[in-house]
C-alpha cells in the first residue's frame, strides 16, 4: 500500500504547484514545495494509506499545518468552510456565511488534494461505494469510437 505513496504525492503536486493555479491563488510555489517535501506529510499520507482512511476530514488533517501557515487567523471550522465554499458553486443562495477571498484561494488548494485522494481511492479495494462502484469516464479510444463525442465531451468538461 505505502508503494503508492509517490504517485500520489506526484499528482499532488501537479494539482497545486501547476503555474496557473499558484498565479490564480497566490500561493508561494517555494512554500507549498517545502510543505510536502516534510516528513510530517509523508508520515500522514502513510498512515491514511494504511488506514484507508480518504475521508474529508482525514484529508483536512494531513493539510492542517499548511492551512495554518497560510492563514493564521483563529476561529475558523476550516471543515465547515470548505463544504461552503464548495456548495456556494451549485447553490450559492443556500450559504449562510460570507466567504472571503483569502480563505477560498484555501479552499480551492483543499479540494484539488481532496479530488486527488478521492480519485485513488476510486482504484483501492477499502470497502466503500467509492472503490466498490467508481464513476468512471471512457478512455480516449472510447471517446474516439464515439460517432458524436460533442455531448460527452461537455459533459466531461463540467464533471471533471
């Protein structure tokens, strides 16, 4: 199980050191790459591994340190705020708080290492739905076969 520990930390990195991301937030390439490069993340993605343990929270924890460097301000229910934010992407309406910049640039860095979790949790055998029923795309040879990929294509540019 701890073989897989590189690839994911690879694909990490390529959700939130990718140069348009880093521009988009603001965040300090130097800083996150410091971040993972600590034993402390390696430690924690190890044991979630082992655990098989790719719940929300669970990624919240292996990201807290970081989270706290990037802001240090007290008093927030990170968890919370990131269902939040997510949800403010659907039904905006239905938020109750008002979400600043500075914390959703947070968010955004939070879902990119959630959807890399998720998606290796979709290919692990840990019981859930998620690995036992994964939602899976075609691959470019199905997509080619198509006689009209346009719809899929829209689709996959919206789902993904």
């Amino acid at each position: 199980m701890i073989e897989y520990c590189g690839p994911i930390i690879r694909e990490i990195e390529k959700e939130i050191l990718n140069r348009t991301f880093l521009k988009k937030y603001k965040f300090e390439r130097r800083r996150i790459l410091e971040f993972l490069e600590q034993r402390f993340f390696e430690q924690r993605l190890e044991e979630m591994l082992k655990t098989q343990n790719f719940n929300a929270l669970t990624v919240y924890e292996l990201l807290e340190p970081l989270i706290r460097q990037l802001d240090s301000r007290e008093a927030t229910d990170w968890p919370k705020y990131f269902y939040y934010y997510s949800l403010s992407f659907s039904f905006p309406e239905a938020v109750p708080i008002e979400l600043d910049a500075s914390r959703n640039r947070i968010a955004a860095l939070y879902l990119r290492v959630l959807k890399v979790i998720s998606e290796f949790q979709k290919h692990s055998v840990d019981g859930t739905w998620q690995s036992r029923y994964p939602i899976l795309l075609l691959t470019d040879d199905e997509i080619a076969a198509l006689e009209d990929p346009t719809e899929f294509l829209t689709f996959k540019r919206y789902f993904t």
